[in-house]
C-alpha cells in the first residue's frame, strides 16, 4: 500500500508553528466602512488546534491549524493551495483543548495561501455539547 502524501493531491506542506499571513478585507463602500455588518450567528473565540479537512467526494485533503471557532464554525490556516469554491460540503476533524470532533461542514470564506472559514453542518447532540464546553472554556466559564 502507497504512503499517503500531501503533494499527491498539489499541496503545500504545512509545518506546525508556522505563520500564516493575512489579508486585510476592504469595506466595498464608505457606509459599509463606517457601520461593518456582522454575518457570523455566534461570537468567535481565538484556539489553538488543529484539523484534517477532506472533500466530501474524497477529491482533497488538506491539514492546518484552527485558529478561531464559534458554535457555528471555524477558520482554518493552512498554506495549502485550496481547489473549492465557496459552499463546497467538506468533512473534517479537529482537536482544541483536549476536545476532538468529527462532523460536516460547508466552506464559507477562501483565502488563498491564508486559509478558509467553515461553517459547522447538523451537528448531533452529543457534538453540539462538546463544542459548547470547549466554546464555555474558551471563555473563562465552567459549563
């Protein structure tokens, strides 16, 4: 049986530790810069993680760091070279503070040689509480 490789599938490799760089989003108006609109459902919170994101068809497979996640979803740096578009149902599985997840999601935002934002797809119960601990823990708060 073949050794999995990262570059089989034209990616980067991603070193733990390493820096992703950002890119500033511009306001499209000057009243879109005065008054932001918030879209996201849930507050952010700054973790320290990492996760295995893979194509629902089985297409890409991509490893980074998380480095914020809500009760509705996450971004994910990586300094892979992403081949989705926005809205591409994707499975991953991560691990923060002990916690670690398994579920569905749906690529929301791309940022190439950034990373990409997720937004979380039917979580069960049982996920939907161990994110809801580890979002409390974020926190400063026992749940």
């Amino acid at each position: 049986m073949k050794a999995f490789s990262e570059n089989q599938f034209g990616l980067d490799r991603f070193e733990p530790g390493e820096t992703a760089g950002t890119s500033p989003v511009m306001p499209s108006n000057e009243q879109t810069a005065r008054h932001p609109v918030e879209r996201r459902s849930h507050a952010r919170y700054a973790v320290e993680g990492d996760a295995e994101v893979l194509l629902a068809d089985g297409s890409l497979i991509f490893r980074g760091r998380i480095l914020d996640i809500s009760l509705s979803g996450c971004f994910i740096a990586t300094n892979a070279r992403l081949r989705m578009a926005a809205g591409t149902p994707v499975e991953m599985v991560f691990r923060a503070n002990g916690v670690m997840l398994r579920t569905t999601a749906t690529a929301r935002a791309l940022r190439t040689g950034v990373g990409a934002g997720f937004r979380f797809d039917r979580l069960n119960t049982r996920m939907y509480e161990e994110l809801e601990t580890l979002i409390w823990t974020l926190e400063g708060t026992k749940g």
